[in-house]
C-alpha cells in the first residue's frame, strides 16, 4: 500500500512537534519524531511511505495538492493539532478527493475524536493516542470491528472501538525514519546546530494539569528504552546525519529515572560518543543531584530544558508542579556547578495569575540567570485537566479553534476576572524581552559564549526571529 504521512503545514513556521502548536516568538522548528517512527513501522511491513513534513518545508496547500497528486497515496495519515484543525480536515477532504482513505492522529483529533470525525464526511479514521500500530494495523487492511483505538465511519455510523494499550516494550519499534528528511531543514537557537531530536521512553510520571502529551497521547508512566537502544540510535542518526552537533531527548523528562538515566550517560562514555556529539534534555528542577549531573556533564550534555513554569507557590500547587521555588534555586545552583547550561521555561497564565503573580514570575527569572529562556502564555488545550477547569468557570475567551493562535503566532485564549488575555500576552514580551533578552548583560554573555562561526551564525539567526517578531508587534499596534 501506498502510504503518505503528512504533518500539513499552517502558515509559515508553524511548529507542530511542539508541546503548544504555534509559530514561535524564536521561529523554532521541531522535527516530527513520533511521525518518523511511524512511519519506519510502516515501512517494515512493506508499505510504500512518504513522509511530507510540510510544516517544516513550509509547503503551501496548492503544492502539497500536486506532491500528493504525484504520488497518489491509497491511505493519508494527517497529523492535527487544536488551532490548525480546520487546515489539517481541508487537507484530509483534497486527499480524499484523490482516492485516499483518510486517517487523522495527534492531539486534537485524539481528544475530541466524535466532534473532530462529524466535522467532514471525508474522514475515514480517527487514532486516538498512540497510533504507531494502530496505523500499521489499518494499513494492513485488518477489520476495522478488530482495531482497538480508532474511531471510523460505517456507513452513516460512527462507531467508536476500545483504547488500544499502550506499547510496553518500545525497544521494539524501529529508529525514526529519518532518511526521509533533511536534517538541515530544522532550527531551534537554544540548540548546536544541525540538530535532532530523540525519543528515549514515553509517557511522563508527572501530574502538570496543563501538559497535552501525557493526558492525550501517551500516558502518565514513564515507559523506558534501553540503554543500549537509545545510544544505538544515537549511532544511527550520526552515520545518517555525520555533521550533527547534538541530541535533544524529547522525553518529557529524561532523568524521571534516574538508574535508566546513568545507564545511558555510561554507554555513551564507553563507546566514546560524548567526544563525537553533545546532548540536551528536558528536566524537572527537583533533579537535585550533583553527583548525576557531573555524569551526565561527562557524557555530553550540553543543557537541560526545564519547567520551573512559575514563581508563585500557590500557582505552582493550582497546576499540580509538585515543585518549590526552593527546589528551582538549589537545582540551578547545582547544575551551573556542574557546568551544565539552563534553558528555563516560564509561564504567565496559571489558576489564580494576577498582574502581582506575574511579576513574582519575572523577578524569579531574573533571578534564577538560565543561559537562555522562553516565556509563554498557559494555553488550555482539549484533553487536559487545565482545559476542563478553564471551559468549567468561562475562562476561555475564544469561540473558535483558530483562535488558539493569533495569525499563527503563540497566544493565549485565558482570561480571567482579574487579568485579560492581552495583559497575559503583554507580560509574556515583557518577561521575554525588556527582562532578558533586551538587557546589555544577556547580550554580552551570549557574545562572550559564542564558539566559532557556525555556533555565532545560530545565534545570529535566533535574535534576528526574536527582534523581528517583537518588532511585528510593535508596528501592529501603532
């Protein structure tokens, strides 16, 4: 069967592989991971599979239309996200106006299956959550009556069967299917480049009520792949890639465990990678754990993404961060010893934010000195616990999907009694901007830190996407 995976694309720089779908402030572009691993088990039962990752191509629909045209798929799996859905079902009916049976995945379509089927009669599927088999048995042709976790048309029925369980032992599914990109089409500032990401377990053990992924899509426990596996790939993708200067393990948070943790800093150490490549991942600041970090230091790391999200306890508790303002400051303490860099995550938006708590928010930031920063408005998304408590006390401004972006570019549709989108939207560029990325002292260490050219043309290129959406901004409300 003739197979196209395509992760539609939605304006330009659209990010889909993202945790919150958007146009970034900092033009980042993810690769599709989950997507790419799909897509090679489909290509291990013998399908023919074309990966088209137009969001990253910034491919427009009308050339999309002719690629698919050309190569005429029998079955289309598209991905969804919550703003671009309309875009992404525009997609599924042009595809099935060609002849292909029609399969939509990701988040949004995950966790509003029944409304997101009704809303073309020319989508066939719906996979709810993890979908690598799913697809594979779908492709395979097996009885639709027989396939756990999809939603589907019969007729005028629309029949909704049992959740497929999630795969346990994930060293079996095969590496991403990464020849079917180019490595270089992908860019994040915060990262070396070229870089790639890297899923080494899925699933998060944590309880954050805003996170998409682990209530939509792949669980609340933590499920491992071996060491050996994950370093394995690590080879792979530099015999695929040899230009690659890092990794970035994708899991939601890679030291969850910690003995899974060493495991993987000792085998890189002994086949030598950490002198080959450099690595980051995403962290909870509780990792308090100087003696792990200085391994983790030795075997590569070059950074860790972390949430420290707010700097009001209260509205750390009200999102379930299990975490203290206590636990951020002996984390980064201990992680600038061990002379590991931090991108830290803020957030303005939370149960209970007002201007005051905000400023709690930036202040800690300031504070707490990471090497590099985003901040974002908290956005409730369909499938969380965040989205259920804003729709339940009229907290959510919008009236439509596409209003979860505005013209494409990250936003926020939270409003509460005391503090309006807009204000969130505002100290979101203020904590960005007038408080760290504007300031003489974070240019001068950027400059000071800059190793060689390719390393000085990166951070070039990052400033540049964040000026120029700051200064987008700015003529837009002249």
């Amino acid at each position: 069967m003739k197979i196209l995976i395509l992760n539609p694309s939605y304006g330009k720089n659209f990010v889909r592989s993202a945790r919150w779908a958007a146009r970034s402030r900092g033009r980042v572009q993810r690769h599709p991971d989950y997507l790419a691993t799909a897509t090679a088990v489909l290509e291990n039962e013998g399908h023919e599979v074309k990966l088209l990752d137009a969001a990253a191509l910034n491919i427009k629909f009308n050339e999309t239309i002719e690629i698919a045209r050309e190569f005429k798929p029998d079955l289309s799996v598209i991905h969804t996200t919550t703003p671009s859905i309309y875009n992404d079902i525009r997609h599924a009916e042009m595809l099935k106006d060609l002849g292909s049976i029609t399969v939509l995945i990701g988040p949004h379509a995950s966790a509003l299956p029944m409304e997101t089927i009704r809303m073309s009669g020319k989508v066939d599927y719906i996979v709810r959550g993890e979908y690598d088999y799913t697809l594979r048995d779908i492709a395979d042709e097996k009885d639709p009556a027989d396939i756990l976790g999809i939603t589907y048309r019969d007729g005028d029925e629309i029949i909704t069967n049992k959740d497929r369980p999630f795969i346990k032992n994930l060293d079996e599914l095969p590496f991403p299917a990464w020849h079917q990109i180019d490595v270089h089409d992908y860019f994040d500032a915060g990262k070396l480049y070229p870089f790639i990401t890297m899923i080494s377990g899925r699933g998060c053990p944590n309880n954050c009520s805003f996170c998409v992924l682990p209530q939509v899509m792949y669980g609340k426990r933590y499920r491992l792949r071996s060491a050996k596996k994950v370093v394995d790939e690590i080879e792979y993708d530099l015999d695929l890639f040899p230009d690659l200067k890092e990794i970035m393990f994708e899991d939601d948070t890679l030291t969850a465990n910690r003995k899974r943790c060493e495991e993987i800093c000792y085998e890189i150490i002994d086949r030598n990678l950490n002198k080959r490549i450099s690595w980051s991942a995403n962290a909870r600041a509780d990792l308090n754990d100087l003696e792990l970090l200085i391994l983790m230091k030795e075997a590569g790391c070059r950074m860790l993404v972390v949430g420290f999200e707010f700097g009001d306890q209260r509205i750390l508790d009200n999102v379930n961060k299990r975490l203290t303002i206590e636990q951020m400051k002996e984390f980064v303490r201990l992680t600038k010893k061990a002379g590991i860099k931090i991108h830290g995550c803020f957030m303005i938006g939370g149960p209970g934010e007002t201007k005051k708590t905000a400023e709690e928010t930036i202040k800690l930031a300031k504070e707490l000195k990471p090497d590099t920063l985003q901040f974002s408005a908290l956005t409730p998304y369909p499938g969380t616990e965040f989205y259920n408590w804003c729709k339940e006390n009229g907290y959510i401004a919008a009236k439509d999907w596409v209003e979860w972006v505005d013209a494409g570019e990250q936003s926020t549709v939270v409003a509460y009694p005391n503090l309006s989108k807009d204000e969130i939207v505002d100290l979101v560029d203020k904590g960005l901007y007038k408080n760290f990325y504007f300031r003489p002292s974070t240019w001068v260490h950027h400059l000071l830190t800059v190793k060689g050219y390719d390393d000085f043309k990166r951070k070039v290129k990052g400033a540049r996407s964040l000026i120029g959406y700051w200064w987008k901004k700015r003529i837009k409300k002249c």
